[in-house]
C-alpha cells in the first residue's frame, strides 16, 4: 500500500515540475497541493505497516508545508497571500526542528561538538545571513517578517546537521540534505522575488523542494530510536 502512495508523491510532483516548465494552471492547480498530501500518506502507512505511531510535530509540519503550498499558490489573487503562505512555512519550519530534535539519540562521540560543530555550522549560517544581506534594500515592509523567517530556516538547517552522531548514517544523510534543498529553494523564492528574475525559476524551486521535503521525511522514517 505504502508504493501506491509513493507513486502517487511520484506523479503528482512530476505534474508539478512540467507544469512549471509547460505554462499549464489546471495540471498545477491539482499537483501543486497534492504533493505535501500524498506524501503525508505514505508517511502515515509507512508508520502503520511497521506498528509505529504518527510523529506529532512532523505531521503538524506536512499539513502546514501544504497550507504554504497553497497561499503561495495563490498569491497572484491577492498579495497578501505571500505573507500567509510564509507565516505557514515558518510553523512548518518550528515543527520540523521539534521533529528533528524528537528523532535522535544521546550524543555520541562521533558527534559535532566544540570547534568541529562551529566549522561545520558557520557555511550555514553565513549563507543565510548572507542571502538577507543582499537582499535587505529590496525587501521593503517585509524587511522584518523575512529576516524572522530566514533565521528559523537556518536553524532548521543547523538542528538537521547537529543530528550527527545521534542518528544513524542514512538517516542524517538524507534530513540533512532535505533540509539543505529546503533552504536552497526558499532562497531561490526569495531571489527571483525580490532581487530579480531567474530563468526557469518554478522548476529550479519545485525540484529542490520537493527533492528536499521527501528526503525528510523519508530520512525519518530511517531514524531507529
């Protein structure tokens, strides 16, 4: 039952990715919100056929990852919608660290701890810091709900990469590099937003979130608690 759900994942997030290449509103008006449901389902007979109960926290952040899906969706109806869809990501992105942190173990001594943690953090964090910087001039009224947003989602980087050594290798590896296309997508939203035009933006930022959003949750179904 759990391969139905994952082809379904499969083909709606391929409609969606041609739709952003193909110009076509009716395949994207069914794909686009489909994509979080569809996954939330396979996590959830994932969890079922193995006996294991429902994440609070990840499950908040799938239905708040399509609410997000949804307002940005809609956005050209009403601008106002952009900031409802970035509120809804930024609880999506609370839930995820809450999660993050609910899947994985004691520390161990392969773990990142003194100047290793602050090496490895510090690309992180100065991409985020660095992307707000370039954009700071061209954000306008939203200077401060984007500066909040921004730091969330580098935390949620930073709880996803301090899972090293709590967690088993597949599992980080692939929360880890989810959380990465994450926030790989939402700076390409926030560039071809506010800074200027990318060529082919739709499919660069559907490719990498939806990439992202499944090796998520897929790496924490991996987690062995």
């Amino acid at each position: 039952m759990k391969k139905i759900f994952l082809y379904l994942f499969a083909a709606v997030s391929s409609g969606e990715i041609i739709a952003s290449l193909a110009d076509a509103p009716l395949v994207h008006l069914i794909c686009k919100p489909s994509i979080m449901i569809t996954l939330g389902l396979y996590y959830w007979i994932t969890q079922r056929s193995r006996n294991e109960t429902l994440s609070v926290p990840l499950t908040v952040a799938i239905i708040f990852s399509c609410i997000g899906d949804v307002l940005l969706m809609l956005q050209h109806l009403n601008s106002d919608f952009f900031m409802f869809g970035l509120v809804a990501f930024l609880i999506a992105h609370v839930f995820y660290i809450f999660t993050y942190m609910q899947h994985q173990g004691l520390e161990s001594a392969d773990g990142l701890q003194g100047l290793r943690k602050i090496r490895f953090a510090l690309p992180i964090v100065l991409s985020g810091t660095g992307l707000i910087t370039i954009l700071y001039n061209h954000l306008g009224d939203l200077k401060i709900p984007v500066i909040v947003y921004a730091g969330v989602l580098t935390y949620m980087v930073l709880v996803a990469l301090f899972r090293f050594g709590k967690t088993n290798t597949a599992s980080f590896a692939m929360v880890f590099g989810g959380a990465i296309l994450f926030m790989i997508s939402d700076s390409l939203i926030a560039i071809n937003k506010f800074l200027e035009s990318l060529p082919q933006a739709g499919f660069w930022i559907m490719t990498t979130y939806i990439v992202g959003q499944f090796l998520i949750v897929r790496g924490l179904i991996k987690h062995q608690g």
